[in-house]
C-alpha cells in the first residue's frame, strides 16, 4: 500500500517541526509540506491532495476552523485532524458538525497522536475497498454505542483512565442540564478535582464534550463541561 500523504497546517515553526518528526516514526505516512499559513496551505492544496492534513486552528491569517470550507472545496476527500490549545465550545461544536477525524489538544504525546493517527488508517484502508461493504466494516467507519450509561469502554481509553469512574462521569454528565465543573463532578461521583478534571479533559479530546468558561459575580470564571449529545 501507498504511503498516506500528509499536510501539516501549523504557524509554529518548531510545532510543525515536532509533528513531521513524529510522524516520521510512524510507517506508512509521508510529510508533503508544512504551511505556516492559511494562504500558504491552500498553495500546497492546489498543487497536492493529500488523504491527510493537520490542522492548527490559531493560524496568523484565518481560523483553521474557517479554513476547514475551503479545505474540503479543493480537496474534499482530505481528513482533517485538529491539532489546536483550542477548548472554547463554539470551536469544539464547529469543529464537530463540519466531520473533522479527531480532535488532539495541545500539549499532547507521541502516543495520544500515534492513537490518532492509527485510527485515521483503519478507516481510510477500509474506504478503499471498491466492493460491497460488510456490517462489519461499517461497523468500523460508524461504531455504534450502547444507549444505555454501563459502557465498556476499556478498549478505548488510555492509560490512567479507568473504565468504571469514565462511565460515572458519562453518566452524570448525561443527567445535568447546565454542565458542570471538575469540582462539583469530583464531589459528586467521589473522586478529587484534578481526577474529575482528567476525566473531562479527556472527554473533550475524543470530542464527546465541550468547555465554557462561566463567570460569577465574585472570584475567577469557572471552567464547565457539557456533555456533546
């Protein structure tokens, strides 16, 4: 098989720098470019396709997430992989309904983008099947969830985070209407805040929650997490 051909999408020189070195480590992708700018990386795209492409959201010229349209008009069949310290909830959202692969906060390790980036192969060798598909392998593109809050979630998550609190913080997120802080879940599920506040993170990173900064009328805004239905 082919190498995936990727195009990084980052202002930073020495960010840009990191992710094709760590790409490098994983067979089977290639780095085309590097565009420090929006104007930069529709250049590239005009002359290039590649199947992947990571993205920065705080690029000096544009969005990233305004750059996503203009990405998918010249090449629609690139997959987008936001690379961003982006957590605001209108970028997450947008991010979400516009299909992006994966959304990877930054600081992040070697392992949490080889995650990522070995997922993005599994389904991109399953579309190139040219045949009919199997339950199976839609299954793999569309993985269906369980309705119910007792998910095993084991073989998704990495290490640290543990399936059981994971399911009480899906759960009670499902049951609050106006989100909630890493404080008040800690409490309420019994566990610290720095715990709770992994857990959300995390949930943030896999795109199944968002973050907003709420202010009261005394004291520093508070950080809440809403569940992504």
């Amino acid at each position: 098989m082919q190498n995936i051909e990727v195009l990084i999408i980052e202002d930073d020189v020495r960010v840009a720098d990191v992710h094709r070195r760590f790409l490098e480590k994983i067979e089977g992708f290639h780095v085309i470019a590097c565009a420090h700018t929006g104007e930069e990386a529709l250049d590239w795209l005009m002359s290039f396709s590649p199947q992947l492409i990571l993205l920065d959201v705080f690029l000096p010229d544009i969005l990233g997430i305004d750059l996503i349209d203009k990405i998918q008009e010249i090449r629609p069949t690139s997959n987008i992989i936001l690379i961003t310290a982006a957590t605001e909830a209108h970028i997450v959202q947008v991010a979400y309904r516009k299909n992006v692969t994966d959304y990877i906060l930054k600081p992040f390790t070697f392992e949490q983008l080889k995650e990522s980036i070995e997922k993005f192969r599994i389904k991109h060798s399953i579309l190139q099947n040219n045949e009919k598909f199997t339950q199976e392998k839609i299954q793999q593109l569309w993985p269906k969830v369980p309705s119910n809050d007792k998910i095993d979630l084991s073989p998704l998550l990495p290490k640290g985070i543990d399936p059981t609190t994971m399911n009480h913080v899906v759960g009670y997120l499902n049951i609050v209407e106006n989100g909630t802080t890493a404080e008040v879940l800690g409490k309420s599920i019994g566990v610290s805040r720095s715990t709770a506040r992994r857990y959300l993170e995390f949930l943030v990173t896999q795109k199944q929650a968002y973050t907003e900064l709420t202010y009261g009328t005394v004291g520093r805004p508070e950080r809440r997490y809403f569940i992504i239905q």
